[in-house]
C-alpha cells in the first residue's frame, strides 16, 4: 500500500492532480460510499479543504456490504474520478477520506465516528429508496421491514434511519454537541423530508426515547435542503485502462463522471461546514427552484429515456436520445408537460438548461445506461410526475408524455403475460418488484393493472386515482406497446 501512495503522490499527466496527499483530522461522516458521493461530494469537500482548510475529513459507511469500504481501504484511501468528456482529461484523487468501513459487522465503529464531538456533519447518498418515505404522505414509510424491526431494535438497525435515530439518541444523552444531517439524494426537500422522517421514526420509540430524541433534533440540529447533479455511470473495465494509460498506475475502483458538476445548498449549518463555495458549491436561498427544476425536467426525462429507451432496445443513454422519436418526446415532455409547472431559477435560462441537457445526454463516451437509471422507479417516479399531473389536470389539460413514461415503466416492471420487454427492462431493479408482479397477476389486462396500480395507493398518491384521463391514456398507451410496439405508441403519445 505505501508503494501505491508514492506512486500516486509522482503522477505528472496532465490536468491531474492528487488534492490532498494526507486525508484532514475527521468532522464528517458520509453513509453510502457509493460512486456518486466519491465523485460529487468528496471532490467538492477535498478542494474547499485544499484552499481554505478545516478539519473535515470524511469517514465513510456502507449499510449493506463492506465491498467498497475493503476496496478504499486496499488502495489507502486513494481513487480516482475520471472525467469521461471528449474534450477533457482531467483526473483527480481527492485524498479525502480517514477511513471507511461497511456492512452490519461493522455498526458498533461507525456508531463511534457518528456519535463524536468531532463530528459535525452527517451527510448521505443512501438512494431515494433509503429513507423509508411514503410517497404517499412524505413521511416515515412505518410498513416498511426494515423500521418495525429498528423501532423495536434500534441497538441493531437494519435502515439508515435506524441507525441515525440511534447515533442521535446517543448524541442527546451524552455530549449533546450540535450536527449537521446533509442529504446529497434526489429527494423533493431531501434537508426536511430526512427531518420530518427521523421525527416521525422518533415518535414510534417508547416516551422517554421519543421525547429525548425529538428535542435533540429539534435544537441540536440542522437538516439543510440541496440539489445535487452529476451523472456518475458504474465503473467498468475501460475506465479501469482508460486511467491506466491517463495516469500510468492501475486504480482498481476509478470513479467515472460527466464533466459537469452542480451543487446547490441552503447555508444551514448548525456546526460549521467546508468552505464548499470555494470548490464551486453555489449557496442560494432558491434551492427548491433548482430542485423542482432538475426533478422535472432532468429526472422526469430521464425516466422517459430509461423506459422508451430500454423497450426500443436502446441499453445507453445516448442511443436513447438520439432514436429520433425518442428525443421528440423528451423535448416535448420538458416543453409542453414540465416547464409551465416550475419557476426556474433567476440564474437558469430554460432554453439553455434544456440544450445543456441534451449535449450531457449525448456524451457517448460516458454512455450512462438505461438499465441504470430505471431502476427503483416506483420511489423515484412520483416526486417526478406527481405534482406537474396534478397541476395539469386543475387546468384540463392532457399529459400524454407523462402518461407515456408511466406505461412504458409499466410494461418493464410489470409486463402483462405474453409481453416480454427484453433484456434491458429485465435488468432493472425496483424495491416494489414484488408488488408489481403481484399486480399483473391479480390483474386480467392492462387497464385492471392501471386502475388496481391507482387505486391501492402504495406507489402513487391516491390524489393522482382521481385523475380519470391520465389513467385512461396509461391504459391506452400500456396497450399500443403490447399490441403496436413502443415506436407507434410514442409517436401517439406525441401528437395526442
């Protein structure tokens, strides 16, 4: 390992650099040592360290598996983050971590690290699925397994939640120092959904737990909401030789990812935070304008290219977006069925927001797939689609395009018998797979597992079963893929 640290601290390609040669003394720690973080927030915090300083070292945790927290720790910590653009080559080792650890074996340390004075951030990227929210109501999801096993055995979590609640709790009954909880997740208000969650997981524990914990989040924290966007595509093997001929050294875990980077925050830090605004972090008080606008029209259009995509046979991105049929619906979708539902930021030019989004999506060299992106769509759809159907329909307006990728997630997730949506759709994973294919066999077409989808309200607000057209133009179009196929069903769902 210390050869490789040597190794790394020679490098002299071009436009990389190693950020920080010794990781800083801890103040944070970061649960979900995935891709993304490794690529959005350690970058952002190692460079703010780099040029302001702070003792902000990140100690990383990974619920399920001790996979990545072993692979960091075999390479001291060191990874590189690969831009994968054609007309960049810029790499660089954030150098930020002091350590990593994972899976159940592994609570009581991280408990250690969560419950330190030192530190003064939590932050997470646990996936929208890692919250336990309803989609229904918004908050704690109290059917789920993972919390009626944690409200009654908060010492072993199963759920990041838990396991909050539990380093919170024990926070409140010793040193009761102040703590930041930072989620980087596409949540709708990702800083107030996690507090409203976490209070209402607290209220389930017996009087003295609950009333001692819900104090403590209510004064002795801060839950800060953010937008973050950067598409960050699985490590495969091209980028493993892809920074072996950049760098000259083989990195077994390279993180690749889009060159364009965004991060958006409310500046609420009860215990002091990294100087992001240095790295490139912009602090704004319209957090939910870049939220909404990137749940919409980046998010939304990315089920649209995920689920057309994937049953045109289209397995990345960019040949989702450059299927001409496809890219009309995309456009059509952002223009007609998302931008009237959205004040976009002062900053933010819609037509050159759209136009950015388009050239990101048609970075074949990143190739990000569709299999990816559609996956876990039951908890990623409604924040996506719910409010701007709602606000169509108080005026009497149609959202075909909306209907279109509701149909489409549909035929992936919960083929009618007889369909086969191919390989692709098959890859795709979905915490509610179990409901779905429960769904389609209780169902004898597809506009019974449309309306039984609607009307059970476990996926979708029950606000959106009153919503008589957008369920009649799933079922139609849920349809025309099975009977017509998905080209001439979205070119129906273009000119409805």
């Amino acid at each position: 390992m210390v050869e490789r640290v040597i190794r790394l601290n020679r490098i002299t390609a071009p436009q990389t650099h190693l950020i920080l040669k010794t990781p800083p003394e801890p103040g944070m720690v970061h649960i979900g040592l995935g891709n993304f973080h490794r690529a959005h927030l350690a970058v952002y915090t190692a460079e703010a360290v780099a040029r302001t300083g702070g003792a902000w070292g990140i100690y990383a945790y990974s619920m399920r598996s001790d996979r990545n927290a072993r692979e960091l720790q075999e390479q001291d910590f060191c990874y590189s983050v690969v831009d994968i653009h054609p007309d960049s080559t810029k790499t660089v080792i954030p150098g930020i971590h002091s350590g990593a650890s994972g899976g159940p074996e592994a609570l009581e340390k991280v408990f250690t690290h969560l419950i330190d004075e030192r530190t003064r951030i939590i932050s997470l990227t646990i996936t929208e699925s890692g919250y336990c929210y309803s989609t229904q109501t918004g908050g704690l999801d109290r059917t789920r397994p993972e919390i009626i096993h944690d409200i009654n055995n908060l010492h072993q979590p199963y759920s990041v939640i838990g396991l909050l609640a539990y380093a919170l709790m024990a926070r409140a009954q010793s040193h009761r120092a102040p703590v930041t909880i930072l989620s980087c997740d596409n949540l709708t208000s990702n800083g107030a959904t996690t507090k409203r969650v976490l209070c209402e997981f607290a209220q389930e524990l017996v009087a003295g737990d609950a009333n001692l914990l819900l104090e403590y989040l209510q004064e002795r924290t801060s839950f800060p909401n953010s937008m973050v966007d950067r598409i960050v595509p699985s490590t495969e093997e091209r980028h493993r030789i892809l920074v072996s001929e950049r760098l000259g050294i083989h990195d077994e875990i390279p993180v690749p990812a889009e060159k364009f980077s965004m991060w958006v925050l409310e500046d609420n830090f009860i215990a002091g935070r990294p100087a992001w605004e240095s790295s490139g972090a912009i602090f704004s008080e319209e957090v939910e304008k870049f939220e909404t606008m990137k749940l919409r029209l980046l998010n939304g259009s990315h089920s649209l290219l995920a689920y057309v995509g994937a049953l045109s046979g289209k397995p990345s991105v960019p040949e989702a977006r450059f299927t001409p049929y496809i890219e009309e619906a995309v456009r059509k979708f952002m223009k007609r069925e998302m931008a009237p539902t959205l004040q976009m930021p002062k900053v933010i030019d819609l037509d050159e927001y759209i136009a950015d989004l388009f050239s990101r999506w048609s970075n074949t060299v990143l190739s990000d797939t569709t299999a990816r992106i559609g996956s876990d769509g039951s908890i990623k759809l409604p924040p996506r689609i719910t409010e701007s159907s709602l606000w169509h329909s108080e005026r009497n307006q149609a959202t075909p395009l909306t209907a279109l990728i509701l149909a489409a997630w549909l035929a992936c997730m919960a083929p009618p018998v007889g369909f086969d949506p191919g390989s692709i759709a098959r890859a795709m994973k979905d915490p509610a797979l179990e409901y779905l294919t429960q769904l389609r066999s209780q169902s004898q077409s597809p506009a019974e597992i449309v309306e039984r989808l609607f009307a059970d309200g476990k996926i979708f607000s029950r606000e959106l079963n009153r919503l008589t057209e957008l369920k009649n133009q799933t079922s139609t179009f849920l349809e025309q893929i099975i009977h017509s196929g998905i080209e001439a069903t979205t070119q129906a769902a273009i000119s409805f």
